[in-house]
C-alpha cells in the first residue's frame, strides 16, 4: 500500500476521460479500481457521492487536505464491482441503493437487504437491465437486540405529524432507546429514471423537486453541472441573484428548524414566533421573484427572473425588522432554563463519527466538521463575500441549534452584502445544444447537494444523478439517538432534520 | 433580569394582538363547484364547522408540506376556522394527501384510509397528487391520488399556497356543514 499519496496523483494511474467538467473524471479498470478501495482505508479522502450506470459504477472523491475533486469510473460489464463499504460505512446504503436500481453487485458488501427496493415496483434493476417482477413485497429483516425486558416500537411510514413518510424501529429498554433502525425508500420517486432522456429545462424543474425545501440548491447544483458539461459562461448577477436566493433559502429553512426543535420540547411559543419570521422570507420571496419557494427561478444558463428596484427596497427593509425580532427569540431561548435542559447533552454525535460519515451542514459543524462547499471548492460570488462558517464541538440538539442560529446571521449579513455589492446586467446566457460531462456541489441548508450529468450532442440529459446530504447524516441519528429517551426522539430527529424525499430519490 | 424574555413576548401580543391576517377563509368558488359535484348529501350536518384533518405524504417532495405548515402558522392559523390537524387516522374526518404516490407508499395510504372512520372525505393537494405531475410515467410511480383511494376534492399548485389551501379546506368545511 502507498504511503502519502494524493487524490489526483493516485488516480492518474486511470485513463483521464474527456470533456468532463470542471473536475478530471479517471477510467480505472478492476485492479486499480481495488486498490483505490485499499488505499481508502488510510487515506481521509471524503466519498461526495457514489452512484452508477448500467455496467459502470462512479464515485466522486474529494481528498480532504489538498480539497482536490475527482470522480473515478470502474466499468464492470460483469454487474460487479469491489465495494467501498468494505472500509467506509458511510457507503453501505449507497450500494445497496446502487444494487437495487442497477443491479451491479458490490462485492464484499456485508449487508445484503435490499434498501430502496421494497417489492413494490413490479420490476427489478429498474435503471439497469430491467426485469418484471411479480410476487410479494419484501419482508424486511431488521436488526435484532436481545435482553430482558427489551421491547420493540415500530414508527411509521405514516407519521404523527405533518412529516415525510419512513419507518423507525426502536428496541428500547424501559424509557431507553438500545437501538434505532431506519427503514427508508417509502418517497422513491424513481427520479434518475425520468431524469434519462429529458430536455435540459423539463430535467432542471425535476431536479429541483428532489428535495422541496432544498429547491434553490438542487436547480443550482444542476444548473451548474450543466453550464461545466457545455463551457457555459454564467452572467455576473446571474450568480449574485442565485446566491440570493440560495440564502433566503437557508433562512426560510433554518428559521422554521429552530422554531420546530422548540416545538418538538414543547415550547411551542418559538414555533410560532420563527413561523412568523419564515413566512415574512417567503412573502418577501413572492414579492420578488414570484414563487414562495423559489421553485424554478434558478435555471440552466442564469436565472429565470430579475430582481426589479422595488423588489431590493422591499429586502432591504425585511432585514433590519427580521434581525431585531430574530434576536430577540434567540434571547428567549437563550433564557428559559427549561428549554435548554431539553436540548442540552441530547443526541450526541462524536465528531468521530460526524468525520468518519463526511456528514456536512448543521448535522456535521456541530460536531467540529465545518466542511462547507461555498468555500471549498467554492463558486461564485462567494470568494467576493466575507462570511465565517460556525463550528462547535458540543454535537448535542443544542449545539445543531446554535449552529443554525450562526447561520441565520450569517446569511442575514450575506444578503446585506449581495443587496450593495450586485452589479447590474443581463441575468442568463443562452445555453446551447451540445455534449459533455459535468458536475457541481453547492451547499444547501442541510449541506452538500452534488449533481452529476451526462448530456447528449441533442442537448438532451443521458444520466443524471442528484445527491442529497442526508445520506451522510440519516445513518449519524441512529446512533446519536442510542442511550436518549424514546420521547427525545422527535427532538433529535428534527435537529437532524434530514430528507426523506431527497434520499429517497 | 427580573422579567423573564417570554413575558415581554405576551405582553406585545396583548398589547398588540396577534400576527393572524383577517380573512383569508373566504372559500375557493372553484373547490366548492367542484365539492358540490362529488360530495353526497349524506351526513352532511353531522359535523358541525369542525373537521380533523390527518396529513400524509405519499411520495412528496415535501414543499407541499412546507405549505400545509405554513396554514397553520399564526398568520394563517388554520384553527380559527374549526379545523385542525391530528396525530391518527382514527381521530379524522379529512386524509389530506400529498405527492405522487409512490408504490412503496400505496399500501400505506390505502391502510391509513381503511383506518379513517365513516363519514370521510379525501382531499388531493398539489400538482402531483391530481396525477402525478412531472413525476408521473415514473416505475416508482402509481399516479394520482386517485388511482388508490376516492378522492372528493384537489387543491392545485405546486405548491398550493397558504391561501389556496385555506380556500380549499373552508370551502369543504362550508359543504360539510351545509
Ligand atoms: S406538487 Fe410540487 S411541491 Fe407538491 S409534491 Fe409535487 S412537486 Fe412537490
């Protein structure tokens, strides 16, 4: 095995494919494709995505100190290929994933249930080689915890709340959770199926409902992945705008969060009062661009709509008012002691295991991994902005809150400084028809979304994969959740916060 | 500090009153032409102004939920209105349904509907739920909410807005009640 060697160095011993933009995408065939698996056990290269396509499997790789970016290809026509869970678990339902739609079988891969796939499709390998199949839905197998007086207590799909469908196996002993299973897949929408084939502008609306809440950062992610496929240049308030967006995006989001952490300890008084402060984002959304939620104002080549004088003015004053009354629920929280001993030392995430996943966003800067992708790798306008990146170390409910609450000031004084510093001019370029291979990671509310695509010389989408965050983050609160109460459970899930429909995919 | 923060906070709201707009209930004339086309008069009065609501997302991309949320936060505050949502299936009048239905989320939606006592109502909300919308034609798919309970009335959007979904449910409850 080598010693320290770096991402791009160790990868260069594939064959470099061409036209894939902006980072090198190498060919390695089944030896070096192992020994890539080998030599992720020492190194700390972070696994950003891994997916696959009917007899090549892809992983895009960023080497942690040096920041560099990389996917590597291994073409298996034998459906097989040398799994990456072997040395990083973080993989496990990613392959499990990539066996269930494609049908590649990773080897060595020790967990061997099916993980999207239910039974329910009527076909198998849906994005591989497809084949009917009829017959019984899957009887899952859950992992098993034995004792004395251990019981079970099976959660969903359907939930209590206004929440997104999965299903939650506790074993506790008495009030004490020994362990929590998740059962994902109920949302699966078979996106990368619909994305195959479609025109660049109907794939960019369906990108950007992976995850709703996250719909700034998906049409973003692909808009960006498509404009490096074909050398698009993006207009500078193009990117201004977006970044706009982007964050009145993260402030709709991690107000609300706050608001419903709050709520899940029952202080429902904070979940009034950040409702209040999101729908003032929303509104002021609407306002300006036309849509509460911002769907479909990020696009291929720029942006959909201009932001007119009024619409500025309109910003501009939103904030002075929102920062007042944000600060003063802060100060609430900050002060009722009873609050804070709900949220105080529950769910803990080591940074051990926040590192060892590559979790990102809140989920991950409160365990002291402050990986955030608009500064490394970076994109525009954020090299021109001046902003710092909260990290604690605490990695408890209140920690993944305060983080939030650093991050909603931080986007507060974003936004100050994109209002001032946009400059004038055209806000899309045309994109034209062509081929090329592109990808791009931009940095939602909940952390990285990566987006890789393939487009035809039609200027059609031949495969596209989208990936949520949450993979990283869904496996963290099974264990952060260990040794809680059952009843904290609705508050450490909603501080993880994570996609269901985004995983799911 | 001899005050306590929260005590400020409820002395504005007394001072002030609440942040909940007026209005806003007016029921949407196209959901109750379209109520009145498929709701039976049976049972009607049995309900009073009041309707329990159960959420389920089917397959959602979870904005329509972001919405269904914001109908209850205190500018909307859906409970003036004698509607409110509920933690089971058991305890409601309305499934409220979002999404696509996914095939993985097809049995659970029939159950949920199975455990949803007489006299019910289903109300399909957002773009996908009417058929798909731009996830229909997907294997993972079964379409609209239609293809696997009945259903009475769809609010439209992507997502609806507070409002419409405001519209939408009082224009259901001022049929139920009729
Ligand atoms: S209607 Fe729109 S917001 Fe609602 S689930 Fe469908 S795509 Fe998402």
């Amino acid at each position: 095995m080598m010693g320290n060697v770096t991402l791009l160095e160790f990868l260069s011993a594939g064959r470099e494919v061409a036209g894939h933009h902006p980072w090198p995408r190498f060919q390695l065939d089944a030896r070096t494709w192992r020994r890539m698996v080998e030599q992720m056990a020492v190194s700390n290269w972070d696994i950003l995505a891994e997916w696959a396509e009917p007899t090549e499997i892809h992983v895009a790789l960023r080497g942690e100190d040096s920041g560099a970016i990389a996917v590597a290809s291994h073409p298996c026509p034998d459906h097989k290929f040398f799994a990456l869970s072997r040395v990083r678990p973080s993989a496990i339902r990613l392959e499990r994933a990539i066996r269930d739609l494609w049908g590649l079988a990773p080897e060595g891969l020790e967990d061997q249930r099916p993980w999207l796939d239910h039974g329910r499709w009527g076909v198998k390998r849906p994005l591989g080689s497809p084949r009917i199949s009829e017959g019984r839905p899957h009887a899952y197998r859950f992992l098993t915890a034995e004792g004395e007086g251990l019981h079970q207590i099976p959660v969903g799909p359907v939930h209590a709340g206004i929440i997104e469908p999965g299903h939650f196996r506790f074993h506790a002993q008495g009030e004490t959770v020994v362990r929590l299973e998740e059962r994902l897949g109920y949302v699966h929408k078979g996106v990368e199926g619909l994305l195959a084939g479609k025109p660049v502008a109907e794939a960019a609306r369906i990108v950007g409902r992976v995850s709703g809440d996250s719909t700034v950062a998906y049409a973003l992610a692909f808009a960006r992945a498509v404009e490096a496929a074909l050398g698009v240049e993006v207009p500078a308030r193009a990117h201004w705008l977006r970044a706009l967006m982007a964050e009145m995006e993260r402030l709709a989001n991690h107000v609300f969060d706050i608001g419903a952490i709050c709520n899940d300890a029952a202080f429902a008084i904070m979940l009034s009062h950040m409702g209040m402060l999101r729908e003032k984002i929303l509104r002021a959304n609407a306002a300006c661009f036309g849509h509460r939620l911002l769907m479909d104002r990020v696009v291929p080549g720029g942006v959909a709509v201009d932001l007119a004088e009024e619409g500025w003015e309109a910003l501009a004053h939103l904030l002075g008012n929102f920062r007042k009354l944000f600060n003063k629920a802060v100060a609430l929280y900050d002060n009722t002691p009873s609050l804070l001993d709900r949220t105080t030392g529950t769910g803990f995430l080591p940074a051990a295991l926040a590192h060892r996943f590559g979790a990102g966003g809140f989920v991950g800067r409160a365990s002291s991994r402050g990986v955030d992708a608009r500064k490394a790798p970076g994109y525009p306008p954020y090299d021109e902005l001046d902003f710092a990146i909260p990290v604690l170390a605490e990695g408890d409910v209140h920690a993944r809150l305060m983080v939030r609450v650093e991050e909603v000031r931080a986007s507060l004084r974003l936004i100050d400084q994109i209002l001032k510093q946009m400059p004038r001019g055209p806000v899309a370029a045309p994109v034209p028809n062509r081929g090329g291979e592109g990808m791009a990671v931009v940095e939602g509310f909940r952390g990285e979304v990566l987006v890789w695509v393939r487009l035809s010389e039609a200027g059609k989408v031949v495969r596209c994969h989208p990936h949520d965050p949450s993979w990283f983050q869904w496996p963290l609160l099974e264990a952060a959740i260990e040794g809680n109460i059952v009843a904290d459970f609705p508050l450490v899930n909603k501080s993880f916060n994570c996609s269901y429909s985004g995983h799911d995919l | 500090m001899i005050f306590p923060p929260i005590s400020h906070l409820i002395a504005r709201h007394l001072l002030k009153g609440p942040h909940t707009i007026t209005g806003g209930g007016e029921p949407d004339a196209e959901a109750l032409r379209q109520l009145a086309e498929n709701l039976g008069v049976a049972a009607r009065h049995r309900l009073g102004r009041s309707l329990s609501i159960r959420e389920v997302d089917a397959g959602s991309c979870n904005g329509c939920e972001l919405e269904i949320h914001a109908v209850n936060n205190p500018v909307y505050d859906l409970e003036r209105f004698g509607i409110r949502f509920v933690a089971s299936p058991r305890h409601a009048d309305v499934l409220l349904v979002t999404g696509p239905v996914t095939w993985n989320m097809a049995e659970a939606l029939r159950r949920t509907y199975d455990a949803t006592p007489g006299p019910k109502w289903v109300v399909a909300l957002g773009d996908c739920a009417k058929d798909g919308g731009c996830f229909a034609g997907s294997y993972a798919v079964a379409g609209g909410v239609h293809e696997v309970v009945p259903v009475d009335l769809h609010i439209p959007g992507c997502p609806p807005s507070p409002l419409q979904i405001l519209g939408g449910l009082t224009a259901l409850l001022a049929s139920v009640a009729e």
